[in-house]
C-alpha cells in the first residue's frame, strides 16, 4: 500500500486528518522513528486503546468538553496508530476503515440515505435486524475469500466477547443463557445461590487455600451478577454506583480530616470509621428532606 504522506510540521498543529496520519508514519519510520512506537503492536497497544475509551466515557460523564476534546484525539490516535500498523502488514490502512464506517451507515439507514424515507420506527427496526444479517454473511464470504478461519459459532453464548469487563461479561453471558432455559426461577433461589458461595468462601479460608478462596469469590461475584439480572439491575451500573459511593464518602472523610488538622495517614480506623458514619447520618438526611420536597 501507498505509505506517502505530507510532511507534518511540528510548528503548525492542524485540524487535518491527514496531518495526524503523517505524524503516525514519521514516529514508526525505521531509524528515524520514535523507538517506542516502533516496537508495538496492535495486542501491545490493546491496553491503551481500552483505557482512552474510558477515558473519554469519564469526560463525558463529568461534563467537561475541555478534557473531552483531548481524550477523543488521544482516542482518535489509537485509530490511526491501530490502522498505520496494518498498513505496514498489508492489511488495510486508515482510508479503509473510514469506507468501512461510512459505507455501513449509509447501507443501515436507507430511511435515510436511501428509497424507504416512509418506515415507521418498527419497520427500521426490523429492517436494521435484516441488514445486518445481510452484513454478517458478506463477511463470512469476504473471510473465506481472504483464506481467513470462519468457524460459525453457534453457541447460545456467541457474541459475548472475552474483551468485556468481567461483571458485564457475567451478565451478558448468564442473559444468553437464560434464552434457552439455563437460568434461575427466580431471584430468591438466586440468592439461596449466593449464601451457599459465601459458605464455600468461609470453608476455603478455613482450610487456608487462597487459590481455592479466589475461585469461590469468583463463583460469588458471578452469583451477585445474576442478582442483579433477576432483579432487573445491571451489575456494572450498580457497582459504578456503589463506587461512586464510597468515592464520595470517603472524600467527605478526609475533608473532615483535614478540618481537624489530621492527616489521613495518622487518624486511626476507629476515628475514621466514626467521621464515615457521620457522612451516612447526613447524606441520609438531605436525601430525606428531598423527599418531603
């Protein structure tokens, strides 16, 4: 593929798309490159990739479109960076991707772009449902074509990535379960479920096992995740929620520290653990009040 690119001048940061490109091939240039940059790959990089996604998700929930707008370049660079190193593989390069995009969105709203301007939301939606079947099998036809693996997986559980944060992984895989019938009747079996997995973690402790402690938080935190299904919660907002939570309280504690002049290294648990219950009295309270509101 066609590497060249305008030289980019480190004088005069531009809008431009194609001036990032260039900056991307300059740093994995052979021996004029940043060696850093040289040396990844795109499983190297995986990492990276995953954390500028969170955080332009953190940005995004606190509102605050100076950090945004760097988050989504540093974003926006791991889509080149990803794309540079397939371009020097062979495979495809930036332009591909962008014709991927586009090509599928205009392909998925014909509403839009195309001759069924009249459908009413049900008819997109089944439309939508067609196209991308439509999608999957020109796919499959394009992997074989390209010698690439295509072993359908036929499982109930395709589709959940192994990518996924682990609490949402357990939710999407028990809800893919459920469709077929493998699932709890109710909640209240679910939760006669979660006393049997703490007993197991109190029996592996007191054998002294921390392998075989590990696993059963594991079978317990998977249970928790079926809770919260069975209860029409999902897990991972629950838990943000319950992080939010102490994230708050806890920094409401080391004000209160910081009122008494003490640092919060040299406070004792006794006197933390009563300023914390002095953030629950109050938090609880005002939410009391806003409720006779």
């Amino acid at each position: 593929m066609d590497s060249a690119a305008p030289t980019p001048s480190a004088a005069a940061p531009s809008r431009e798309i194609a001036v990032l490109i260039a900056i991307m091939a300059a740093l994995r240039t052979p021996e004029t490159g940043c060696p850093w940059d040289l040396e990844q790959t795109s499983r190297s990089i995986l990492p990276y990739t995953i954390e500028e996604a969170q955080e332009v998700a953190d940005a995004i929930l606190r509102d605050d479109p100076i950090d945004l707008v760097d988050e989504l370049g540093d974003l926006l660079l791991q889509v080149v960076f990803h794309a540079r190193i397939a371009e020097e593989a062979g495979r495809f390069a930036f332009g591909d991707v962008v014709h991927a995009i586009t090509s599928k969105l205009v392909r998925r709203h014909p509403h839009v772009f195309g001759d069924k301007r009249s459908l009413s939301p049900a008819e997109v939606k089944v439309l939508w449902g067609e196209i991308k079947a439509q999608e999957r099998e020109g796919k499959r036809a394009a992997r074989l074509r390209a010698g690439l693996s295509d072993d359908r997986d036929t499982s109930a559980l395709a589709g959940v990535l192994p990518t996924a944060n682990a609490l949402s992984r357990a939710f999407k895989l028990q809800k893919k379960a459920a469709t077929i019938g493998f699932d709890w009747d109710n909640a209240s079996l679910v939760l006669d479920k979660i006393k049997e997995e703490i007993a197991e973690i109190e029996e592996a402790m007191a054998h002294k096992q921390p392998s075989d402690v590990r696993e059963e938080i594991g079978d317990l935190l998977f249970a928790l995740a079926n809770l919260a299904r069975h209860v029409d919660g999902d897990p991972e907002a629950i838990l943000q929620r319950a992080n939010d939570k102490f994230e708050r309280r806890f920094r409401a504690v080391e004000r209160a520290l910081a009122d008494q002049g003490v640092e919060p290294g040299a406070a004792t648990l006794d006197e933390m653990e009563a300023l914390w219950s002095a953030v629950k009295r109050e938090e609880r309270t005002e939410e009391a009040a806003r409720i006779r509101l």
